[in-house]
C-alpha cells in the first residue's frame, strides 16, 4: 500500500512544531534563551553562555528566530544552509508563522 507523501510532510511538519513549541524557549541562542539571558545576573552566565549571547543577542540579525534572522536566512541559497539552519528555519521561521 502506498503512502500518501503530502500526509507524511504534513505529520512531519506537525512534530517539528511540538518540539519546536516546546523548545524554542531554551534554545541557546533564540529569543526567549536570549530574554532570559538578559534578565540573569552575568555572574551566573558560563563562558559559553557569554559566547553564545554575544554571538546571538547583541544583533538582532543575528538572534535565532528573529524576523531579522529568517529574512537573512531566506536571503541565503539554500545550497549554503547548514544542517542546524535548515532545522532552525523550519522550526522559527516557517512553524512560528504556521501558529500565530
């Protein structure tokens, strides 16, 4: 029995949302990891969380997730996206204007 291809994207894209949902907050890098951030007293920051802030949330463009971030992405041929991008995209980008 065949399956229909356009049920398994849409199953796909479903789950992707869930965990995306449930950890988009958290992710080092993404908007509510970097409001987070910036509510901590830096004292309690590690050397990789201040790597990562500064890497992430001091430019918007920069900041995972943000409007500024998916348009550089979209910008960017495909081609040239790394893993991790594609999964950030999918998740931030294209799952976050499925559910506003």
């Amino acid at each position: 029995m065949h399956s229909n291809p356009i049920k398994k994207i849409a199953l796909t894209l479903a789950a992707i949302s869930t965990i995306g949902l449930l950890t988009a907050c958290n992710e080092p890098g993404s908007q509510g990891w970097c409001d987070t951030m910036s509510e901590k007293s830096k004292s309690e920051w590690t050397g990789s969380d201040t790597k990562t802030y500064a890497a992430h949330c001091v430019l918007e463009s920069t900041t995972i997730g943000s409007e500024a971030w998916c348009d550089n992405l979209n910008e960017t041929p495909k081609g040239e996206w790394t893993t991790e991008e594609v999964a950030e995209y999918a998740k931030y980008c294209v799952v976050s204007q499925i559910t506003e």
